[in-house]
C-alpha cells in the first residue's frame, strides 16, 4: 500500500531506529520527519503538523509517556507507542497516555508498516453507508468525525471515535472483546483484551453522565459489551 505522502514524525534516541524506520516508511510512499528526544519533537510537530506519530517511551528531556500527554492536549493524530517493555502495565500506562497502538521491540517492519496502515485508516469498515448516525441521545457525523451526546459536543481521539462508531452500528447487540477487538484493531489483537479495556474505559468518561455506573456503554460479564443509545433519565 502506498503512504500517498502522509507525513509520519519518527522519536526515538535510538538513531539506529529512526534510520531504518525513516529509509522504510519513505519507501513505501510515506513522508518522514524524526526527532531525537520528546522536545525537539513537539517542536516538529507544531511546526509540521504530522498525520501520525510513531515514538519510543525511553527517551531524554520528555519521555514517551508525557510526550504523548502533550500531544493530546493539541491533537487526536494517531499515536503509535515503540518499546522494549511488553508488560500490560506498561502498555495501559501508555494508551491511558493517548496512544492509539503499542508495538513490542524487537519488532518486523512488516508488521510495524501494517500498523501504520491500520492507525491511517480512520474510518470502521461499513461507516460509510450513512454520513450522518442518529438515535437517542447521539449524533455521529463521519465526514467531520464530529459527535454530541444529548446536544453536547464530545472530542474523541481517532480510536475512540472509530469505537463508538462501531457501537453505534451494532447498538443492541452483545459484541464479544474478541469481536470489537478484531473489529477496531484488526484481527491481530483479539487477546489484547487490555486495549479495550482502556478505550472503554475513556469513552464513558466522555459520554456517560455517571462512567462509574453507565448507561450507554454496558458491560456482559465475561462476554463482552452491548451499546445503548437512548436518552439516559
């Protein structure tokens, strides 16, 4: 697959690692910028204006788990998170973090590049048939990638908006963590149960009036979720 030019902004202190990342990326059509330390890098990133990050955690001045904290409060690029650590707590410390993918070093271009395609592609299978999603409390424009919830605006990440999208088509349907996993991340991720873990749990904050006890995001135990979109009251 062709990158088309999309611009891809490399940060890693490793700069073994961000030469071979930026001789394969720009092979496969991609255009790449990359930074040595968390700094240097949001300083590239305001300036350029990236259309998706891929970064190290260990790294001098901001480390990676700031770094993507600091990318947030400006933009919902898609984050991709490199490390040597492939513990779950680490994994959930960094898509708490923003991240939107965690890839383990050592690890394969290939697949690495497939990551990059999937984090690009912003829209779930199917979510085209209907420009505009409406029932009970929520409004979903795919164009704008744009949602409210009972008339207030709610800012999503690309991963989140991409979730609640496919709740949303499947409103009322008991959808196993293997299926929405598959769904959202591809079918590489069915047993990364720790992913939806997190992104469930950030959009109730966003779209529950109480996350601790939701209305709309509802949990099968030892299933998987159903989604209800009626006006909670």
């Amino acid at each position: 697959m062709n990158g088309d030019h999309r611009k891809v902004l490399v940060v890693d202190d490793e700069p073994q690692i961000t030469r071979v990342l930026r001789h394969s990326l720009a092979a496969h059509g991609y255009d790449v910028r990359t930074a040595a330390d968390g700094l240097s890098a949001l300083d590239t990133f305001r300036d350029w204006g990236p259309e998706l990050v891929i970064t190290d955690l260990q790294m001098p001045e901001v480390d990676g788990i700031e770094f993507c904290r600091e990318i947030r409060k400006m933009s919902d690029v898609p984050l991709i998170v490199l490390s040597v650590k492939g513990e779950e707590r680490t994994k959930v410390e960094a898509l708490d973090a923003g991240a939107d993918d965690y890839v383990t070093k050592p690890f394969g271009i290939d697949e690495l590049l497939a990551r990059v395609r999937a984090a690009l592609r912003r829209v779930p299978s199917g979510s085209e048939t209907a420009a505009i999603l409406e029932d009970g409390a929520f409004r979903i424009d795919i164009p704008t990638r744009s949602v409210t919830v009972g008339g207030r605006d709610v800012h999503l990440t690309p991963k989140e908006f991409d979730l609640l999208v496919y709740f949303f088509q499947n409103r009322g349907k008991v959808l196993t963590h293997r299926t929405v996993l598959a769904a959202i991340w591809g079918g590489n991720y069915t047993e990364q149960t720790e992913y939806l873990r997190v992104f469930v749990g950030q959009l109730r904050k966003k779209i529950e009036t109480d996350p601790a006890h939701p209305h709309h995001i509802l949990t099968e135990p030892w299933i998987g979720y159903r989604f209800d979109p009626a006006i909670s009251g």
